[in-house]
C-alpha cells in the first residue's frame, strides 16, 4: 500500500472523491507506513524471491491436482465385467 500511494499520489489529490472508500483508506493508509517497515519487507521478499528460485530451480516440472476435487478410488471405474 505504500507504492500504491506514491503511484497515485498526484491523481488521488486531483480526483480524491473518484476513488472507492476501500481505495482511498488503502492509498491513506499508505502514507503511514515507517520507510523502515517497507525496506524490511523488502528485503523479505527478495529473501523468498531467492529461495524460491533455488528450490524450484532443479525441477523440471511441477505436478499438482488440476481438479479441486479428490479424485474417485479406481474402483469405482471399473465395469462389471470385472476388467
């Protein structure tokens, strides 16, 4: 929310009242945020960014479920011929 206010610091005091409520109590909020609190988060994600790029860096591919679903026991596919 930080960069959010700089990003919108100009158009937010020229067209303040064109913002949602929820927008402009982010981009406020914004302000209030120590420089020392934003430089540390920043330097946590570029400690995630790097070890996220070590860890995923040997992988070839990466296989997950595609449904959000449990997949059925086999079992239950199989036809009554017993095949």
């Amino acid at each position: 929310i930080a960069e959010a206010n700089l990003a919108h610091e100009e158009r937010y005091a020229a067209h303040g009242g064109g913002y949602s409520e929820e927008l402009r109590t982010l981009i406020e909020l914004g302000a209030y945020i120590p420089a020392t609190h934003y430089l540390k988060a920043q330097q946590l994600r570029a400690k995630v960014k790097n070890w996220l790029e070590a860890t995923f860096s040997e992988l070839d591919v990466i296989v997950s479920p595609t449904m959000p679903t449990v997949a059925p026991p086999i079992a239950a596919h199989r036809s009554s011929g017993g095949k």
